[in-house]
C-alpha cells in the first residue's frame, strides 16, 4: 500500500474515532424537572401571600357578622345665651348635662350575607393559590425546559467540534504528506471556529435561561442540569382529557365568583328591609329633676327605585358576568387542550422518524464520506457538509424533543394527566 493510501485511511480511522466521542457530565447534583417543580412552590412568596390574604378575609368575615359597635355620646343642651340666665346651668329648667348611648342593629341576616361575602372572597383566593400552584408548577417545568433545550444543544456543539478539531489535526497531518490541500485545512479549520462560536452562544443562552430558572427557585437553577427528561404516563383519549380540564382550578376560581356574586344579590335583595336603633339617654339638670329619655329609630326604605332596585339590577348583572366568565375560560382550556393533544401525538411521531429514519441515514453519510475521503475517492467538502447536515438534524430533533416536552407539561397543567402517578427520570 502507498503512503498516500496509508495516512489517508489513518486520517479515516482518526475521523471516525472523533464521531463517536460523548461527554461526561458536569459534577454536582443534576436538578430535575420534578425537584425544579418542587423548589418552585416551596416557601414560594406568592402562595405565602395568597394564604395570608385568604386569612385575612376569613377574619373579616367573622368581624362583619357582628353587631357594631355602641356610640357614647354627650353634650350640653338649652344652655342660655341672651338675658340675665346667660351662660347658667342653674336658672332654666331646660338646660341639660346630657349623656347616653346608641346601638344600631342591622338584621341578621345582612350580617350574615356580609360576612358570607368575606368567605367566597378567601374561597375565591384559595381557589387562586391552587392556580397559582399549578401555574408555577408549570411556568418553573418550562423554565427548565429552556435550560435543559440549552444544555443539550451545547452537549451536541461540543461533541461535533471535538470531531471538527480532531478532523482538522488528521487533515494538518495529511497536509504534511501531500495528500490534503490548502483549502481543506482552511475550510476544517473555519468549520472548527464556527462551532466555537455556537458553542460560546449555547453558554450564553444558557446562563440567560439559568437567570430566568431563578426567579421560581434561586440558586438551584445554577447547579448542573439532569439531561434526561422526565417520563410522562400514556397521552390519555382526548375525550379524557376535554372532561378533565373542568376540573381546572381556574374554572373553580370563577365558580366561586358566581356563588359571590349570588350572595351579592341576596344581600342587595335584603337591603329592601330596613334596620333599626336604639338611643338611652341621661340628662341632669343641675338645679331640677334628672330626666332620662329611650328612642327607636328605623331607615325607611321607601324610595328604593334609584338605590336599592339599583343595588339588585348590579348584582344580578355582576351573576351574569361571572357565568359568562366561566363559559369563555373553559371554551378556552378546551381549546387549550385540543391544541396540545394534537400537537403532542403528531411530534411522537415526527420524533420516531427521525430516529428510526433521518439519524441513522445522516450518520451513514458521513461515515461514508470520511471513508471516501480516506480512500481518495472524494474530497473533504463532502465529510464537512455531511457533518453540518447531521448537526442540523441533531439540533431540529433537539426542538422537536424541547417542543414535545412543552406540551406535555401544559398538558399537566390543564390536568390531563389528574389521578395518573407522576413517573420518575428515565
């Protein structure tokens, strides 16, 4: 065999040694999808402060059930002014020291309306703290899903260019030999520089996803990231799923809207019956009798066209609102749902044929063109678009598999997957 034969086919077995270099991961604790979840709703601010706000109105509600409070009240009464009696307590028997309490009594059952109010309001913000959950569940899982889509794509830029890099030593030695040209080295050395540079974008890109990772879990977005994605149960029949998202904690956050603004017209219908009130009073009379006096007051709802008819029209309409609410927010999930479904079955699909069909062909390309090359039979070009075309399909899969796991989790945020056991890393 020739010189020319001998270090081109060493050149080959140097090619094809590269392409099946992996690396190691990083040291340090791999975060998952599930513990990102997980850190992501622990001692979260935002469900802290939904909590404290549902207690808050829970005390209220307790508060305005009860009768409010007696007013003290005081005075001087028919004291002289004019004549020769002015300014005596003594010399009129008019003149009063007066002082006395007042108690209003608001019917039981507006109180109790009232503080019924101040239930559906923390129902309702229970109902949003159960939102929330589920909405940083999910918001945190895509956040991570960015980091791990950033991870993956550096993972394959780097496996390439240490192929690149030992392609362009193997062409530096062929060089040497006679059996490479100039332009061969350049064109190696230009495609080893362009992978650096996305390399050094997947870096950036990177930290940019581990800063938005923060915001859900702090410092654990910057530990290494596990590189396998979690496994999700069976897609259930889309009928399933349709019947699971009305269960959907936002639809249960606007149901309670509807059962406050039902209470709402109650209480609008029960300001039609008035209230009443009670006034003690002492008086003395510093040189006469003391005297005392009892009054009863009662509001006199009478002119209720402009102010308690009013009250009601606005409560019923705010009952409507809610009820339509509801109807666009699960049109909407419904939407939501069919979208995803359909979407998530058709990428299984896309996914089983690039592995069963693109990769493999890609890889066989370029293994025969470094042989080729190493046989002479063709030129360098060839192994470096094969290696470029292999890259890009690496990356297109990359997204296929990044979009796939989207859906997946807005699936599980719409409850496809409730009651089904959440299943560990593969």
């Amino acid at each position: 065999m020739s010189d020319f034969k001998i270090y081109r086919v060493l050149v080959a077995c140097l090619l094809l040694a590269a392409s099946g270099c992996v690396l190691a991961q990083d040291d340090g604790i791999a975060l998952e999808m599930g513990e990102a979840q997980m850190l992501a709703v622990t001692r979260q601010p935002l469900l802290e402060g939904l909590n404290a706000q549902a207690r808050a109105e829970r005390e209220s509600a307790i508060a305005s059930e009860q009768l409010p409070d007696p007013k003290l009240f005081g005075g001087i009464q028919d004291l002289p002014v004019t004549s020769g009696d002015a300014g005596s307590f003594t010399r009129d028997s008019d003149t009063q020291i007066q002082v006395g309490v007042m108690q209003e009594f608001p019917r039981a059952a507006k109180r109790h309306l009232r503080g019924a109010l101040n239930e559906r309001e923390a129902d309702r913000l229970d109902a949003d703290h159960h939102l929330a959950g589920r909405t940083i569940r999910r918001d945190a899982a895509l956040a991570w899903l960015e980091l791990w889509r950033y991870d993956q794509a550096r993972m394959l830029t780097r496996a390439n260019l240490r192929e690149a890099e030992a392609q362009t030593q193997a062409v530096e030695i062929a060089l040497k030999t006679g059996t490479a040209t100039q332009a061969e080295l350049l064109a190696s050395r230009v495609e080893a520089g362009r992978l650096r540079d996305a390399l050094a974008g997947s870096e950036q890109s990177i930290e940019h996803a581990r800063n938005l990772l923060s915001r859900w879990i702090g410092e654990a977005a910057f530990r290494p990231v596990c590189p396998d994605l979690p496994a999700s149960p069976p897609l259930p029949p889309l009928e399933v799923v349709l019947e699971r998202v009305h269960s959907h904690p936002h639809l249960g956050g606007l149901r309670v809207q509807i059962a406050a603004a039902e209470t709402a017209a109650d209480l609008a219908k029960a300001e039609y019956a008035p209230d009443w009130r009670v006034e003690l009073g002492y008086a003395d009379r510093p040189a006469f009798s003391e005297m005392v006096s009892l009054q009863v007051g009662i509001d006199l709802p009478v002119f209720t066209r402009n102010r308690q008819d009013r009250g009601l029209a606005a409560a019923l309409a705010k009952q409507d609102a809610a009820e339509s609410a509801v109807q666009d927010a699960l049109r909407q999930l419904e939407s939501e749902a069919r979208l995803n479904h359909h979407d998530s079955l058709r990428l299984v699909e896309r996914l089983k044929n690039y592995d069963a069909e693109l990769l493999p062909q890609a890889g066989s390309r370029v293994e025969a063109a470094i042989a080729g090359w190493g046989a002479g039979r063709n030129a360098l070009r060839e192994v470096l678009d094969g290696r470029r075309a292999t890259l890009e399909l690496q990356m297109a899969r990359l997204e296929l598999q990044h979009d796939a796991a989207k859906h997946v989790v807005q699936l599980h945020y719409l409850g496809a997957y409730d009651g089904v056991a959440e299943n560990t890393h593969e």
